[in-house]
C-alpha cells in the first residue's frame, strides 16, 4: 500500500474581509439562538478567521488536484491571544476557537492576512 501526503501548494484567497475583533465576534454570531453555539473560528498567528470555500466546480476540483485551494472569502480579525471560546453574554450563546496553529498551511494564511494590516 501507498499513501501520499501532498499539501497545499498555493492558497488564493479571492476577497479578504478585516474586521475589528468585534465585528467578527457579531457576524460570526448573527441568527445564533440564545444559549446556542456559533460557528468556530479558526485561530492562528495572532489572527482569528473563518473562511469560505468556493463551490466544487470542475475547475475548482481540478485545481484542488493540482495542489491549489481556493477560498472565495476568508473573515479574519487580530486576535492576539488564543481562547478556546469566546462569550457573547446579550445572548448567553458561545463561539467555538479552533487553534489550528499546528496546520503549516493555515498558518501562512494568517500570516498572508497579518500583512494587509502593515500595509
């Protein structure tokens, strides 16, 4: 038997949404019953985000196989420090955080997305 590892090659990333950490926490909340769970984020490098995927479209897949992953949108807020969860206390709901920091790949996202603000 076989088996290949074969990592992400090239990420694109056709729109970058920054927000405050705030912002992020609303949108991600939006139509969360209270006492409920949001969607998590994802956190890495300082930067807490949630992305998008473009539908599998042939091209899409096809370029997957090629090595290439395309987001159609990623959210993303600094986030400087981890936490697991963060509280949204109006509505007595959560949002799950997800620390992918040891995916080599998310993290150079979130380094990608880092920049823009030095910009």
């Amino acid at each position: 038997m076989k088996i290949t590892f074969k990592p992400w090659e090239e990420v694109i990333i056709h729109e970058s949404l920054h927000y405050s950490i705030e912002d992020l926490i609303k949108n991600q909340s939006l139509g969360v019953q209270p006492g409920g769970l949001a969607p998590p984020l994802r956190w890495a490098e300082g930067v807490a985000f949630s992305s998008q995927a473009m539908p599998p479209t042939r091209e899409v897949v096809r370029e997957q196989l090629e090595g290439k992953v395309h987001l159609g949108s990623v959210s993303w807020a600094p986030m400087l420090k981890y936490k697991n969860v963060i509280p949204i206390k109006d509505i007595n709901a959560k949002i799950p955080v997800i620390n992918v920091s040891a995916n080599a790949v998310l993290c150079e996202v979130a380094k990608e997305l880092k920049k823009q603000i030095q910009e």
